[in-house]
C-alpha cells in the first residue's frame, strides 16, 4: 500500500528536491541556465537549498512524501519576499564560476497581496496520482500562516494540462506575464 504524507522538507532532502526544481527550470528555458554544467547547477541549488530564504530553501517548501520518497514539491513566499528572495544564492556563484551579481530570475512574478507558488513539481515516477492536487490542497493552511487571503501562480500558456489542473482547484486567470521570453497566465484564488 502506498502511504503519502505531505510534510515540510528538512535540509537532508535536497539531493532529492533539486531534480524536480530543475523539471520546472528545464521548461523555463532561462537562458542562463544553459551556459552552467548540470553538475553545477545541482552544486548551488543543494546549496542554497539548505539556506533559510532562498526562493527554492527547505523553508520554503510542502513535500509530499510517499514511502520515505520525495514524490512532489511545492514551493512558494508571500509577495513582500520576492524582491530578496534569491540573495541567499548568489554567494554560492563564485563556486562555479559566475560573479555574485549573475540573476536566474531578473523578471517579477508576482502581483501585490498574494502568497505566490513558484513551483510545482512532481516526479516522473510518481505522476497520475493526485500528488500535485494534493500540493495544492495543503497550500492555503501554509498561506494564511503568512498572513496572506489569496494563492497566486503563473502557468505556462503551453502548458493547459497544468491550466486545468489549477481551474479545477479554483485558480481564475487574472492577467498575463512573460517570464524568461515565456508567455504565462497569471492565475488567483481566494482562499
């Protein structure tokens, strides 16, 4: 039988998260992305997920676990946070080779008010089986506790599986964005 938990993820888990966190970086296309060796992109992704406020830190993440596995992820801040959120990674730049100054994410994501999920991601193996509803489901308890009334995200325009997922779960579209050269709407729900 299997047993799914959703839990909050503790440092040891970023050998784990840090492929999933790629699934949706993979997509993205950012360009700058493709100029770093994988190897090293996992090297300061593990990194900065071990610190407190980088925007994919064990701080900031719902894991579903099922078996002792990592199976999905869902990592998210409330807006006020989007402007520091990525500090906490550019010192570990330097290690392969790129100035502290180096941006992933130069473009704002969020709208005012919102707790924002940035990403949602299950694994290949674990796909079909409601976890990324699940995610979702626990997300409002984790944004009331920041204070927040309403759940934003953006979702790929390429992407309607996704699209339907979130109409499904309540999510409205509210505007648009292009992010990293990528169309996307930008979806809400009050919760």
């Amino acid at each position: 039988m299997v047993f799914m938990i959703i839990r909050r993820a503790t440092k040891e888990d970023a050998h784990e998260v840090v492929p999933l966190v790629n699934i949706i970086l993979e997509d993205m296309e950012i360009p700058i992305l493709k100029e770093i060796p994988l190897p090293d992109l996992f090297k300061v992704l593990e990194l900065a997920f071990e610190t407190e406020d980088y925007r994919y830190s064990y701080g900031r993440v719902q894991i579903a676990d099922i078996d002792g596995k990592v199976a999905g992820v869902a990592f998210g801040y409330p807006d006020e946070d989007e402007g520091h959120i990525d500090h906490a990674m550019s010192q570990f730049f330097p290690q392969i080779g790129l100035p502290e100054s180096t941006e992933f994410f130069p473009e704002s994501e969020v709208l005012p008010g919102e707790w924002y999920l940035d990403t949602l991601a299950v694994s290949p193996d674990f796909q079909g089986q409601g976890i990324g509803t699940t995610l979702l489901e626990s997300l409002p308890e984790v944004a009331r506790a920041a204070g927040k009334n309403k759940i934003g995200l953006n979702v790929d325009v390429r992407n309607p599986k996704a699209e339907k997922l979130y109409t499904k779960m309540g999510f409205k579209t509210v505007g648009n964005m292009v992010i990293s050269g990528h169309d996307y709407h930008h979806m809400q729900k009050d919760i």
